[in-house]
C-alpha cells in the first residue's frame, strides 16, 4: 500500500513500511511538518509523545487542524512532570519516560487493533534518548521500524540534530528508509532512498 507525502516541495508516495527521520533544529518548527504527515491519505495516527503532554498534542492537532477522530496518543512525560492521567480508548501511558519496552508494546498494540492506512509519529528520539540512552533509543527505532513493516504503515521519527553528535546523526540516518531535514531558516528537503 502506498502513502502520499507532501511537505516542502516533495509531492510523492512513499510505500508501506516506510521509516522517515525528521532532523531538525532544537528550536525548529516541527509541528507543521508533523501535522502535514498525519493528516492526509491516511485513516489512523499514533503519536507517540515523549516531549509534550497528550494535552498539548491535542491542542497540536486541533490547532493545524488534524482529524483528531483518527487519532491515538501515547504520552510517556505526563508522569514524569506529576500530571493526573486518565486512559481512554485513544489515550495511553507507559510507566515512565525511559519504559521504551512499553512504547514499543504500545505501537505494536495500536498496529494489530487498527486498519487501513495507519501512520506513527515519534516526536521525539532526542527525548527518549534524554530519559533512557543512545543505545536503548536506537533499538526501539528499529523494534518500531520493523512493526511498520510487518503492519505495511509507515513513521515519522524527530531527532534534533543540534544535540547529537554526527556520528550519532549519521547512526541514525542510515537506519531509516529517507530523510526531512528542516534547517533554521524553515527551508525542507526531503532524500528518500
């Protein structure tokens, strides 16, 4: 199954089990690049949240306008921060920021209970790295890349190129299927292999 893609000038289709990593600026706007990703051709989301609350994720995508009704969020930080959490059927915790176990189970678990063209985002691998490591961050990528296979959906992972060094950036790019690299300016490029 394919899916389109369209953020900066890229206008094309990228096939399921597709792992894109987003590289960007600490300070960069990711949002619109995300939200661009999960609202079109596509009949389910996972946020997977490890920056922001499921509250401010809400607000994300009521604010660019993102079909929320298709959405499932998994907040990893609202325990670390002391915030009440309340499950629902499209609202999931894990037990603490560094649980990356219990990410991948969750990711796995959207994937199996949902159909048709499913899309995750990871927002973000700098953030998982902060709680856990380097090591344990790159292997749930490649434990969730591998589920996008399996499930013919496809991902959407944000690193901060600013905070890793390059041969950290390099590790990880060469894991992924292509590249978006958002600069300070705002200016997109996208390298797909």
């Amino acid at each position: 199954m394919d899916y389109r893609l369209a953020t900066g000038d890229t206008d094309t289709t990228i096939p399921g089990g597709t792992g894109l990593l987003l590289l960007h600026p600490s300070i960069g706007e990711t949002d619109r690049i995300d939200t661009d990703f999960l609202k079109i051709d596509t009949d389910r989301f996972l946020v997977v949240s490890t920056r922001t609350t499921a509250r401010e994720v809400e607000q994300k995508l009521e604010h660019y306008d993102v079909d929320e009704s298709r959405a499932d969020i998994l907040d990893t930080i609202s325990v670390e921060r002391g915030y009440s959490r309340r499950s629902s059927d499209h609202l999931h915790y894990v037990s603490s920021p560094d649980d990356l176990d219990g990410v991948v189970m969750q990711v796995e678990s959207f994937l199996a209970d949902t159909a048709g063209k499913r899309r995750v985002s990871v927002d973000s691998l700098t953030e998982m790295a902060y709680y856990a490591d380097v090591d344990e961050t790159y292997e749930a990528s490649a434990a969730i890349l591998d589920l996008l296979v399996e499930h013919d959906a496809v991902g959407l992972f944000h690193l901060s190129k600013e905070v890793h060094d390059q041969g950290t950036l390099d590790r990880f790019r060469n894991l992924f299927d292509g590249v978006i690299d958002l600069t300070g300016d705002g200016d997109v490029s996208v390298e797909l292999r």
